[in-house]
C-alpha cells in the first residue's frame, strides 16, 4: 500500500513556525519519495501577503489562506485509483465545519479535533 501525508498548516505569523523549523524544512526538503508533501500558509503577516510566496529561515511559505475545500475536492482522484484518503483537521470551528462538509460529500473519511481556548 502507498501512503502518503500532505500536511496542510495554516499560522497566524511566519514566527509561529520557528519552533518547527529544522522539521519543517527536512520535510519539505526530503519528502520520502513523494510520500510526504507539506504546505504551510501564513494569513495574517504583512511579510507575506496573500497570494505570494516567501521564504522564512529557508523554510517555504505561502500567504494568505488555502483552498481548503478545492485541497479535499482533489482527493476524490485518490479514491477514484483505490487509495483511501483520510483528512483529520484541528482547528477553529469554521475551518473544522468546512471541511467535514467537503468531505461528506466527497465521500471521504473525516476526523476533527477541536480544543477550547
């Protein structure tokens, strides 16, 4: 079985992923033979306005938000070649809601963690 991971994570500003860099950068720098893809996005800096991609301590980025229903829309090819694609999301209650419904329609199986800030 070929599994993969495409980790989509969206943060405030582009410090926020200092912590993670050295990880972060080693996947996007070694993906695994294609098995691993990782998108960062950062929608409230003004180092890196929406639509535009940067580059933070090496570490790739891209403005703004992403599509997050058109990122679930694109599975259903996975299914369509036998792989069982799996979204797990954490986040706020919107973005947890627009994806369940995506993917409730897409017929894709879906996990959500939701923490009470």
């Amino acid at each position: 079985i070929f599994v993969y991971v495409h980790l989509l994570w969206v943060v405030q500003k582009c410090d926020d992923t200092a912590p993670f860099w050295d990880t972060l950068m080693d996947a996007q720098n070694k993906p695994l033979d294609g098995r691993l893809r990782v998108s960062v996005y950062v929608d409230k800096d003004e180092a890196c306005p929406p639509g535009t991609q940067a580059s933070v301590n090496g570490l790739s980025v891209m403005g703004g938000r992403p599509d997050v229903v058109r990122e679930i829309e694109a599975l259903s090819g996975d299914k369509a070649m036998g792989l069982k694609p799996h979204v797990f999301v954490c986040g706020p209650p919107g973005l947890t809601a627009m994806a369940d419904l995506a993917c409730l329609k897409q017929g894709i199986s879906f996990h959500k963690e939701v923490f009470a800030f």
